[in-house]
C-alpha cells in the first residue's frame, strides 16, 4: 500500500525545530534563574553567618572605625543581596515566559500532528475502502465467469 505524503510536512518540520529551539531557550533561562537563585541563598547565608560572627565579636571591637566598616560593609551587602532579589525576580518572569513560549510552541506541533495522524487514518480508510471494492469486483468477475 502507497504512503501519501502529507501536504504540511515542512511546516510540522518547522514546528518541531521551533519547538526545539523554544526548549533549549526554557532551559537556559531555567539556569540562569537557579544561578541567580543559588547566589542569592549563598549572599543571605553568609551575611546571616558574618551578623552572628559580628555579634559574638562586638564587645571585642575597640574603635569607632571597625564599626563603621561592619556598618558599611553590611549596608553594600543588604544592596547587593536587593539587587540579587531584583535580579531574581526579573530572570523568574523571563523563565515564566519562556515556559509559556514553549507551551504555545509545542502545541502548534501538537496540532499539526494530530492533523497528520488524522489525515493518515483517512488516507488508510480510504484505500481500505479501494481494496475492498477492487476484491468485490474480483469476486463478482470470477462468478460472472463460472456461472452458466
């Protein structure tokens, strides 16, 4: 049985390399956000370990200007440890649309499939159906044939 070509192989093709490229895009966002993330936790964790470092040692500082280094020290870190949650919070909404990218990607190809399958099994019915008849008529010639 002939296979018929379907008419959209080239824009399903299209689709999937879309859909392609739109996942390993998901990906690399997906990277930079848990990077992002993971520099976040470790900048928290160690202004945590450092404040408690400070409140052990403050009775040991002796001048005014090691206060002031802690004091401005923690003051970059609190602006550093915002602007990493800035950070954060803007490679999450580039992670949500990337996924959102990809989800609107796959199902264009999902359609396309689904048509492909579709147009498939009445490609198969169809010479079903053909091949039945051309057996029906086999049928009918050989009786015509036989019979007296």
């Amino acid at each position: 049985m002939a296979s018929k070509n379907f008419e959209l192989e080239n824009v399903l093709k299209y689709r999937a390399e879309i859909e392609r490229m739109r996942k390993q895009e998901f990906a690399e966002a997906k990277q930079d956000f848990e990077r992002a993330s993971d520099k976040l936790c470790q900048e928290e964790a160690l202004v945590e370990d450092l404040s408690r470092d400070f409140c052990h040692r403050h009775g040991e500082l002796d001048s005014i200007e090691d206060l002031r280094m802690f004091a401005s020290f923690f003051a970059r870190k609190r602006e550093e440890i915002k602007e990493q949650k800035e950070r954060v919070d803007y490679l999450g909404h580039v992670l949500s649309d990337c996924r959102m990218t990809m989800l609107d990607a796959t199902k264009d190809k999902k359609v396309l499939e689904s048509l492909k399958e579709k147009k498939a099994k009445e490609f198969r019915l169809a010479m079903e159906q053909k091949e039945q008849e051309f057996i029906d008529e086999i049928a009918v010639q050989k009786k015509e044939k036989t019979s007296p």
